[in-house]
C-alpha cells in the first residue's frame, strides 16, 4: 500500500471564481480500494448502478463528510471511514450516495457540469468543482483552477426535499441487498445536533446533507420496521474490517494499531496492521514478518503482496520488491494501483524497457495516477523519447492545475513528436487547455 505519499492530489475545478484553490488528496491504496467495492456492490445494484463503473475513493479528510459530483464516483472522507463502528453503518452511507445518482439530483444541479470541464481528449479528468479522478479519459483539468469553501458547499448542498428522498431510496437499497437498514440510522445519530453548532464546527456533511427531526424520525421508522436482527454478512464484516484497519494502521499513530490489532477478530487482518505499524516504525523484519504470516493464511492475496512489496521497496530492496509486486500482478492482473507499484520497482531496478511496458498499462487503466505518470516521465526520458517524455509531464502537470508548466512541456512535445500522431494531438489538447487557462487568468 502506497499511502501518504503517493495519493493522487485532486484539485477543486474553477466556478467563475478567483480566489485560492483548496487541494484535497485521495488516498489511493489498492486493499482499501478492493474492500470498499465489496462493502458497496451489493447496495449499488440495489440501487440499480453498475459496480464496475461507480468507484468509491477515499479522501484524506479527518472531517466526516461523503459526497457525490457525477454519476461515477462516490467519495468519502478518511475521517468517517474511521467513525464508522459497522459494515451496515458505511454501507448506508454507500447508499444514500447512490440515491443522490440514481435519483438524478446531480443533473439538477445550478452549475453546469459540462461548463466545468474543459480539455477534452487529454487523457487527464478532473470531474467538475471536486476534481474527482475520472477513468474515461476523456476529459481534463484546465481553465481557472480555484474556488472559495463556500462555493463547494453550494455545490455539494442538497436541498432537504432531495435528502429525504436519498434517505428513503437508501433504506431501500438497503433492504434489497439483505443489509440491516439500522445502519443507517446510527449514521444518522452521530449528526443529530449538528445543526444547532456554529458553522465553523458542524462537520462538512452537516452542511451538505441538511439534517431535520422529521428526517431522523422517517428513517428511523423505516427502519424500525423493517429491522433485520442478526442479519450479518460474514463477508461484509471481513471486508470492512480490511478498510477500516488498513486504513487506521496508516492514519493513526503505531502504538495505537499495535495494541488494537486483533479488535476485528481476523487473524489475517490483525497480522496485516502490525506489518503496516512495524514498517511505519522502521522496522523491516518485524513487518516482513507479520505480512508473511498475514499471507500464510491467505495464500497469494494480491493486497498483502503488494503491501510486502511497499515495504521492501521503501527499504531499498529493489530486487525483493519486484517479485512481490510480480507476484501481486499475476494475482489482480488488471489493478491499475499494483501494476503501477510493480513498473515503480522495476524501473528503480534498472529494467527500464519492462517498467515502461508495465507503467503504460498501468495508466490505460487509471489515467489520473500522478505517480505513475511521473515515473512514464523517467521511463520515457531513460528510453531517448523524450518527446513522450514531455508529454506525459505536460498531462500531468495539467492534473495537478499547474497550466503554465502544462503547457511549457506541451510545447516541448508538439516541437519533438511526430506532427498529426496521437501523441502530438494529445499535446495540442494540452496546449489549447492551458491558453484558455492563461486567458481566464487575465
């Protein structure tokens, strides 16, 4: 797991506005990832949404906040992952994310979503106001980066027709996936009250999701209702146990993870904690240890290797990293996150040819990994294509909301690739994306 240093910074699209952007970062961990698509599969066919396209990421926000700005991404802080004392309780989450797309409220919208993006075709995609990471590559970010905090909550903001509507769609799913909708109402109780602090202390989805008794007392009825006493999903509680302490284990101080390891009551998953907090204290063998012994029990488990191969990777172990990312590869063939960390190995090992080849299958899976187009950079670059190499930087300076450096290397690659290929053409995208930034600017 590559957390903290290598998440993806997501930058706020500009709505007309002029003052200073507020990055947001997500936390891009392959395990996490997984899990969460587990948890969330069966409450968004519920909801009659495609797992495969709806992505749940994670921002690295100790707030406790969940929202959605298109109709592929449900995004929730870091901050309400930890509070959630259940499966059910993230699961309802999920859900009412999933009724705010499936009931078209973002269509609804004052802002114009197509108006926020721009660039189209450079293989980069910010969704708009949030600059959510997209994976169709057809869209990317340009134009005026920036927009004030209470812009985005106007954004976000639903009105409180729409949220009892999610609230009761939600329920629903719930139900029709076999999930206790009980959950849903302990997610309600942690904000009751919320509403009567002052706005510089009301959590963010307080904001965005106007709380009301009458909203309380609707889901808690219908859920009183239709209550499912012991209805647990063994799975459900492994898989959000995975989450939930992956998470924990990189977020929160090691001594704390140590002495709660074993809380989830899995073998596999305590072992995986006290390898994460033996390697955040510089403490190779005890972690390579527990990551075996985790792997001794799931044999093969994609996750694990590649958290063996971080740690042996972080510990300059170039070779021994390669062959744990290899072996997590022919495990997840198509995880864009582990193909990345597996191309990172190898190209530090010196097997640039096989680093490029793996880096750009890489990003054909996940066009927005900051990382990885940085390291096609020095692939590239290693190679003598330095024209591609300049393109690739360009694409990911424009990610990043850099526009001027964005379009300085697109120059640099329009010059050096071959004029009317597919390079060239991306390059011109960057090009006209930062002009029209520039312009904006002025």
């Amino acid at each position: 797991m590559q957390l903290v240093r290598l998440f993806a910074a997501i930058l706020i699209l500009g709505l007309g506005m002029t003052s200073p952007a507020r990055a947001l970062t997500l936390l891009r961990d392959p395990d996490i990832e997984h899990a969460l698509k587990q948890l969330a599969t069966p409450v968004l066919q519920a909801a009659g949404l495609s797992p495969a396209r709806v992505r749940i990421l994670v921002i690295d926000d100790r707030n406790l906040n969940a929202f959605v700005v298109d109709q592929d991404h449900i995004f929730i802080h870091s901050g309400l992952l930890l509070k959630m004392r259940t499966p059910e309780m993230l699961q309802a989450v999920i859900a009412h994310e999933a009724a705010h797309i499936a009931s078209g409220h973002l269509v609804r919208r004052p802002v114009n979503m197509r108006n926020a993006r721009t660039a189209a075709g450079i293989g980069v995609a910010l969704a708009a106001a949030a600059g959510a990471i997209s994976g169709n590559g057809q869209v990317a970010a340009a134009g005026a980066v920036g927009a004030t905090n209470t812009a985005l909550r106007l954004f976000f903001v639903h009105t409180r027709a729409e949220e009892s509507s999610a609230d009761s769609a939600s329920v629903r799913y719930l139900l029709r996936a076999g999930i206790d909708p009980q959950g849903a109402v302990e997610v309600m109780e942690i904000f009751r009250g919320q509403e009567v602090l002052s706005e510089s202390r009301q959590d963010p989805y307080s904001r965005s999701h106007p709380m009301s008794s009458d909203r309380y007392r609707a889901v808690k009825s219908l859920a009183d209702a239709n209550a499912r006493p012991g209805a647990k999903s063994p799975n459900a509680d492994y898989w959000f146990a995975r989450a939930k302490g992956k998470l924990s284990a990189f977020k929160l101080s090691p001594k704390w993870t140590l002495t709660r390891a074993g809380e989830s009551g899995f073998q596999d998953v305590k072992l995986m904690r006290e390898a994460a907090a033996h390697h955040r204290q510089s403490r190779m063998d005890r972690a390579l240890r527990s990551i075996d012994g985790a792997l001794a029990i799931r044999r093969n488990d994609p996750y694990y290797l590649e958290l063996r191969g971080q740690i042996l990777m972080e510990n300059r172990r170039f070779a021994e990293a390669a062959n744990s990312y290899a072996r997590a590869v022919n495990a997840a063939p198509n995880d864009a996150l582990i193909l990345g960390s597996y191309g990172r190995a190898l190209l530090a090992q010196g097997q640039n040819d096989k680093a490029l080849q793996i880096l750009t299958k890489a990003r054909s899976r996940d066009v927005g990994d900051i990382r990885v187009m940085r390291d096609l950079g020095v692939a590239y670059a290693k190679s003598g294509n330095r024209g591609m190499a300049s393109l690739v930087t360009a694409e990911r300076y424009a990610l990043q909301g850099r526009m001027a450096d964005a379009g300085l290397h697109a120059g640099r690659a329009s010059d050096l690739l071959p004029r009317g290929s597919a390079g060239w053409q991306r390059a011109q995208d960057v090009l006209s994306a930062a002009k029209a930034a520039q312009r904006k600017r002025k």
